[in-house]
C-alpha cells in the first residue's frame, strides 16, 4: 500500500500576508469616531423660522485674565535657606595651640618689661616656667585676648567674647610687674 503524504498547505501563510497587507494599508490609526444622537425626548420639536435661527447665533466671546504674578517680599524675614544653627568654629586642643594660648591669663607672671627703639617688650613667665617675650598685638591665652598695651608697670590684654544675648563684649585684664617683695618668701 502505498502511503499518501499530504503535501504541506501554502494556503494559510500566504493568507496571513494578505490580511496583515490590508491592515497596514488601511493604518492602525484611531478608530473613527462614532457620533452618537442624542435621544429625543418625549418633548416636541419646535422648528423655528429660518431667518430668525440665522440672526441668533453669535459666538460667545471668552475674555481672559491675566495671570496674576506672585513675587516674594523677604522685607523682615530671614532666609529659609540658611541654616538655623550656626556651628562656631571649635576650640583647637592644648597641643595644638601656640605656647602662650595653653594657658589662662592669670596663670602668667609678668617678669620684666624692655623698652628700647621698638618701644615696650614684656617678659611673662608661664606656669611650666619658661619666659616668653610679647608685644603689642600678640595673642594670649585660650579666649584669644590681644596684647593691647605695654607701660612701665603694667600689661594690658583685652579679650573678646559673646554674652548671653550673642553680642560681642570686650573686657580688658591688667597684669602687674611682680615686685621685688613678692619675691621673697
């Protein structure tokens, strides 16, 4: 017997091209657009004259306003970008300090005073016991006092720093020549 193989169908794929052929001729775009009428109600119509319909109909007219403008007036308000805590710059360590900026001002002695061409020159003695000569306008101390004035007798520092109320105040220190009474125990 002789077996009878079916030969393959060329039908179906060419079949699929012309379909797919008449969709793209007829495009993919939108669907058109079904306008639906309204329903009429149980009401009559009434037909009006024409040339009464003509002279009614008018465009109505749409006036625009202009947009308003918003503007910021920052007039006695502070600015909501900076910030609200401001960090002070930190003190440095003891190590890290000047020699004369370790330690508080009343822990100096004033040793002796020098004047000459350049004017008056300090000696303070610190309380590790080294001598330091100063100036006018050198920095002591931890609070960063300056050096303000050199007399005969007398060393006069003036510090600054901030009260309660945040305001910068100053306060002057004097340091007095030890006397030769002092000396001696």
């Amino acid at each position: 017997m002789r077996q009878h193989r079916k030969k393959p169908n060329n039908r179906y794929p060419a079949l699929a091209l012309i379909i797919l052929g008449a969709l793209v001729v007829t495009g993919c775009s939108e669907p058109p657009k079904q306008t639906a009428t309204p329903v009429a109600q149980s009401k009559p119509v009434q037909k009006q004259p024409i040339a009464t319909a003509l002279t009614s109909t008018v465009t109505p007219t749409v006036e625009e306003k202009p947009a308003s403008v918003y503007s910021y007036n920052p007039g006695g308000r502070r600015d909501p970008f900076a910030p609200i805590i401001v960090k002070e710059t930190k003190k440095a360590k003891a190590g890290d300090r000047p020699p004369l900026e370790r330690y508080n001002l009343t822990e100096y002695k004033l040793s002796g005073i020098v004047w000459g061409g350049f004017g008056y020159n300090a000696i303070l003695e610190g309380p590790d016991g080294k001598g330091y000569f100063v100036r006018t306008g050198t920095i002591l101390g931890p609070n960063r006092g300056v050096v303000k004035k050199i007399t005969q007798n007398t060393l006069v520092v003036e510090e600054k720093f901030k009260n309660y109320a945040g305001e910068t105040e100053r306060k002057e220190i004097i340091i007095e020549l030890r006397k030769k009474q002092e000396e001696a125990p």
